[in-house]
C-alpha cells in the first residue's frame, strides 16, 4: 500500500521547450493563437455540421468527429504547455499526466480510425458512386463512429492501466512538453518491456491496419481519377487527394516515427520535435485541408454569413421607425 501511495503522489517536472525568457514570450505567443485558431476551426466545423442538415452525410458525420478529436488533443496538450512557458516549478501530477496521456491516446487513436473511415468514404463515392447509398449507410456510419471511439477508449485504459504499474524513482524531470509514455518509461524502475510490447502490439496493429485501409482507398481513387477524360475534373481531383493525402502522412508519418521505431533509435530531442506535428500542426490543418477545401462546408458558410447580413440590414432599416 506504501508503494501505491507514494507513486501516486508523485509529481513530475516537464521540461518544455527553452529556458530562456525571451522565446519563452515567443513560443507562449505563438502556441497561444495556433490554440485559439484551432479551437475556433474544429469546433466552428462542428456546429456547422450539427446545425446545418446538408451536411448529415457520412462524410461530415466522420468529419465532425475528427475535428472533435483534434480539439480534444488541443485542449488535452496545449493548456498545461502555455502555463508551463510561465511557471517557476513546471509541475505535472501524476493524476494529471495519466488524464493528459488518456485524452491525448484517445484522440490520436480514434483519428486513425476515422482517417481511414473517411478514405473507404471517399473511394465509394469516387469508385462506386451508384452503389454509394448501399454500401455507405447511415447504419455502417454510426456503427463505425461506435467501433471509432470503442478503439480509442481501449487503447487508452490499456496504456494508463500499464503506466500506473510502473514505480517512478530518481529523477522526476519529463524531457518533453507533454506527458508520454516513452519519457516516462526511462523515469520507471520497473522494466517497461510489456508497456512497449503493448504499444508495439495493439498501436501498431491499429496503424497498420487503418494505413492499409487509407493506402488501397487512394491507389483506387487515383487509378479512377486518370480514367477520367475531362483534364479540369482530374486537375481538381488530384488537388484535392493531394492535399488529404499529404495530412495524411504527416500525421500516420510523426505517429510511427515516435511510437514503432526500435527502443535503440529513439532520441528525446527528436520525439519533442516531431511530437509537435500530431498534437499541434495536424489539429489546426485539418479544418483548412477537409473544410476549407470543400465546396458544399463554402456554400453554407457563406449563406449563413448572406443571412446574417440580411437580418442585420432588416434591423437597422425597421429601428428608425421604432424611434
């Protein structure tokens, strides 16, 4: 009982990015707006799509989801990193670290998941458009979203229930700006072997089989793309595909860079580095690259703005009579 209730009082220190108080200012500033415009956009696409019935399609129903999940990453990460730019002790419980490895484990998880729902909706709509409705229901829809956040949820429990085996001793200090597994693993004096098994086992499997599914969809849709005989469709087309695909593979890229590489490659300054495009550059992308980019989420933004301007207009011209 001892060693349990030493372990979970225990506190860690996270090193961040810099001690020197000026690009501390810098980094606070600049990690403050990425914050504001990526709540703004994932959060701003969500109520669009729940407000907005054209947009209840299992594209954006998907969609919807993995701008949920980024803001759950956002607000998983980011709060705790700008209040440690300002902190003397820059100190992290253990009840906080495991809840911030949860949330962050869970959004990246289920982001694969959806990733890959999105690409198999994209190949029947592209491939198969006839067929679209049968093979593309509402009912496969949601019994994917279910089977999304099942996954993420699993691998969640799973990594904190192994973190919280492990006893912490010597030094506290985390060299990152987060609490991860694999800093974590080097404070432990227990050998984290079944922990890293685990990661390699049930995260890989994960990865690997949702980048299969990403990987087929595209090759499909690129192999019906140049069957196309009109250049401005297929222009179009590719531009489109290229920029999904390019989010894509940053994000399945960082994600497999950190996590499956051998034990023996893995360097502490490297996994910060990289860490920064899954849990902040992907967030903030994603509402540019899947929205921004799409003409149906254009148009009903813009007639939301027309309608705004026009009961604004209709106020202004009925409150001279009211006077």
């Amino acid at each position: 009982m001892t060693k349990d209730n030493h372990s979970l009082s225990i506190e860690f220190i996270l090193l961040g990015f810099t001690d020197n108080p000026n690009m501390k200012t810098l980094l606070f500033v600049l990690f403050f707006a990425i914050y504001l415009i990526t709540m703004v956009g994932n959060l701003g696409l969500v109520a669009l799509i729940v407000m907005e019935r054209r947009l209840h399609t299992p594209m954006y129903i998907f969609l919807g989801n993995l701008a949920l999940m980024d803001s759950c990453c956002s607000c998983a990460i980011i709060p705790k990193m700008l209040e440690n730019f300002f902190s003397k002790d820059r100190l992290i419980s253990l009840y906080e670290c495991m809840g911030q490895f949860y949330f962050l484990c869970l959004a990246e998880t289920a982001d694969c998941f959806l990733l890959a729902a999105m690409a198999y909706d994209r190949y029947v709509a592209i491939c198969c458009p006839l067929q679209y409705h049968s093979m593309m229901s509402k009912k496969l829809c949601v019994q994917m979203i279910i089977g999304t956040y099942i996954g993420g949820h699993l691998d969640s429990i799973i990594q904190v229930f192994l973190l919280l085996r492990l006893n912490f001793c010597g030094s506290h200090k985390i060299n990152h700006f987060f609490c991860d597994v694999l800093p974590l693993y080097k404070l432990s004096c227990i050998d984290p072997y079944i922990n890293e098994l685990m990661i390699f086992i049930y995260s890989g499997s994960v990865q690997i089989f949702t980048i299969t599914i990403v990987l087929i969809s595209y090759l499909c849709i690129l192999f019906t793309i140049f069957q196309m005989k009109s250049k401005e469709g297929r222009g179009k087309a590719l531009s489109t595909c290229a920029s999904h695909f390019l989010s894509v593979s940053i994000f399945y890229g960082s994600l497999l860079f950190t996590y499956i590489r051998p034990s023996s490659m893995k360097e502490e300054g490297t996994n910060t580095t990289v860490a920064i495009f899954y849990t902040v550059v992907i967030p903030i992308l994603n509402p540019f690259i899947y929205s921004l980019r799409n003409k149906e989420v254009v148009n009903v933004m813009k007639r939301i703005v027309k309608k705004r301007k026009s009961y604004h207009n209709q106020k202004q011209v009925s409150s001279p009579g009211i006077s």
